[in-house]
C-alpha cells in the first residue's frame, strides 16, 4: 500500500500537467470558436441591415428631419427671438471688426488682413445653419430636402474649415511677429498674406468635397431622422447603411488632416512663443508681448473648447438635445464671441471702432452743437468810429 501511495504521488505531477494543457486547449478552441461565431453573427447582422436598408430605402430618400432645440410649443417664440438676436449680433459685430480694420491705414497688417477673412468666415459659417433653424421653428416644421442637406452640409464644411485653418494662420503670424520680429515684414508680406489665404480656401475646398463625394454614394439609411439642428456629416456618416469601417476610417483620416494637424500648429506655435516670452527681462516688455496675442489666444481656446466637447459629447448624448446644446456652442456663440474678444482684448480694434462710432453717430451731434453755439453766441454791436469793440479809442 505504501509502495502504490509512492507511486500514485510521483504520477500527480504528470497528470495535472496532462490535465493543464489539455484544458488550455480546450480554451483556446473554446475561444476560437466563439470569436469565429462572433464574427459570423456580425457579419449575418450587417447583411441583414443592408438587406432591411435596401428593402426599406429602395429609392433614394426625399429628405431629412433635424432636431431642433425643442419641441414643446410655447418655447418656440422665445427660441425664435433668441437665436434671431444671436444671429444679427454675430453678423453685425463681425462686420463691424471688416469695416473697422478696412477703414483704418493703420490696421492694414497682415494680423487684421486674416482677422478680416475669419469674420467674414465665421459670418457664413453662422448663416449656412442658424437661418434654416429660424425658418422650422417659424414654419413648425423640422424637414430638409435632401439636395438641401447636401449643400448646407458641403457649405458647414467649407467655412468650418476656413476657420480652423485661419486660426492656425493667425498663430503662426504672432510666432513671427514675437520670435523673429526682424523677418517679420519679409516673411508676411502682402503677396505670402494673399497666398495664406488662398491655401486655406483649397483645403477647406477639398475637406468639404471630400466628404460630398463619399456621401453622395450612399444609397440607403438607417434613419431619415439626423439627431442635431443641423446637417451633420458624422451624424449622416452614422445614419448610412455602407460600411462601418471605411466611413470610420475616412472620418478619422480627415479629422487628422483637417483637424489635428491644424491644432498641432496652433500648439507649436504657442509653445515658441510663451518660451520667447519667458525670455524677456523686463516684466512690461512680457505683458506688452503677451497682449498681442491674448485676444487670438482666447478665441482658439473657446473654439476647440467647444468644438471638442460637442464632437466627444455626440458619442455619449446621442439623439439627446444635450448634442443639439453643444453644437449650438461653437456653431452660435463662437462666432458671436469673437468680434466681443477681439474688441475687449485689443486697444488697436476697440480704439478703432470708438472712433469709428463718434464718426458715425456723432457728426450729426457736432452739427447740432455748432448751430447751437451759433445761436447762443453774444451778437456783437458795431463799435463807433475811432473806438474798438471794446470802447477804447484807437
């Protein structure tokens, strides 16, 4: 008995290993066929969803319904007002900021020439979305055609762009003008000025047909219903029934190219710049340099501030108006901000349109005042022969 206890001890440690890896092959077939089953359902589930799609969309569809800001009937006035004042103050301020650097010489700079071009970017670039909300919510309707989609989505694209590249432009003007003052009129000069520009209008030209010719090629949804208040590309992305994997792929491809390495230069930028500031000895030569580009500074930060938020919010508040409030951020309020940012921050800008505003409002006044002074003025005798007005012989 002691001789067979011996022996059965000295085969344990055999047999746990036999049973040790044959349960590790077990697992591993195990897992092998569950993730080729996984595989195969997922594949059944896309086919089916394309064949639901086809069968549901077997032409093209009409148009789409956007979600608004709310759907509970007494609110629909006030909204009305409130993005209807949000949109003429966005349009007025920012033409303000154009009419004030093109009436100045003293701002014709090329920080004021791409200052300029992001007003009149953020103008359009507010008036290719809010004006079509205005109108549902007047009309209580929510519909879009589709050709309308389209376009307003190509155009969202285009100036949304313009304005992320010419916030990098902008960056790269202050680097120059801080860290290499000396080259500053020879590498921003009229002619580079221009050709900045109309690099910008390229890029944003070819992120915003990139994605039109993509979508055009889908030919069914999922859903006729795109959860914001407007036509959203990554929304219209989600709502296809193409592939998943080259719709994700071209969206991170063009986030990356339009989006990330535009902030990388921004942030570059800055870095030279904060470390050029650092260097200056005297504490007013680092705030008079620092005050030349906090305003640009401000608007960057509150751009991709909300820019941000409303896009990595779209995969936790999906269909929720909490996304419809996040695009509203830097759809609406950004570009309303920016002209308020550049005229509060800048002593050039605010003294330039306090100006401009005496010369507007005040040239009646000032004629209002000299007629009056006319008027009120002592009348004057004429003074006898020999004498002075004041009586005194000659």
């Amino acid at each position: 008995m002691v001789e067979m206890n011996s022996s059965t001890q000295k085969e344990n440690p055999e047999t746990v290993l036999r049973k040790a890896l044959h349960l590790l092959s077990f697992y591993e077939e195990s897992k092998s066929s569950l993730i080729s089953q996984r595989l195969q359902l997922l594949a059944l589930e896309e086919q089916q969803e394309i064949l639901f799609c086809g069968l549901k969309n077997e032409t093209r569809i009409s148009e789409f319904y956007l979600l608004g800001p709310s759907d509970d009937p007494e609110l629909q006035p006030t909204l009305f007002g409130l993005f209807l004042s949000m949109y003429l103050i966005t349009v007025l301020g920012n033409l303000l900021i154009i009419l004030a650097v093109s009436s100045d010489p003293h701002l014709h700079t090329p920080m004021y020439f791409f200052l300029c071009n992001l007003s009149l970017a953020d103008i359009c670039f507010t008036s290719t979305t809010v004006p079509k909300m205005l109108l549902n919510i007047q009309n209580h309707s929510r519909a879009i055609s589709y050709g309308g989609c389209i376009a307003q989505m190509s155009f969202f694209l285009f100036f949304g762009c313009m304005d992320d590249i010419l916030l990098t432009v902008m960056a790269y003007d202050r680097f120059v003008a801080i860290c290499h003052p000396l080259h500053y009129p020879v590498l921003l000069n009229p002619r580079c000025c221009r050709i900045l520009v109309l690099v910008t209008i390229l890029f944003s030209f070819l992120d915003s047909q990139s994605h039109n010719i993509l979508i055009l090629q889908f030919t069914c949804f999922k859903s006729v219903e795109i959860p914001n208040y407007f036509c959203d590309a990554s929304q219209i992305f989600k709502l296809s029934c193409s592939g998943s994997l080259t719709n994700n792929l071209f969206i991170y491809v063009s986030t990356v190219i339009f989006g990330l390495f535009p902030l990388s230069g921004i942030l570059y930028s800055y870095y030279k710049i904060i470390s050029s500031i650092l260097r200056i000895p005297t504490e007013s030569g680092r705030h008079k340099a620092f005050s030349t580009c906090g305003a640009h500074l401000s608007v960057v930060c509150f751009f991709y501030g909300t820019l941000l938020g409303a896009y990595c919010g779209s995969t936790v508040f999906y269909g929720s108006k909490k996304l419809v409030v996040a695009s509203v951020m830097y759809t609406v309020v950004s570009p309303m901000l920016n002209p308020f940012i550049y005229s509060l921050r800048n002593r050039d800008i605010s003294r330039t349109l306090r100006r401009l505003g005496r010369r507007i409002l005040g040239t009646q006044d000032l004629a209002a005042e000299s007629r009056e002074k006319w008027q009120l003025a002592p009348e004057r005798v004429p003074a006898p022969r020999g004498e002075s007005s004041s009586g005194r012989p000659i």
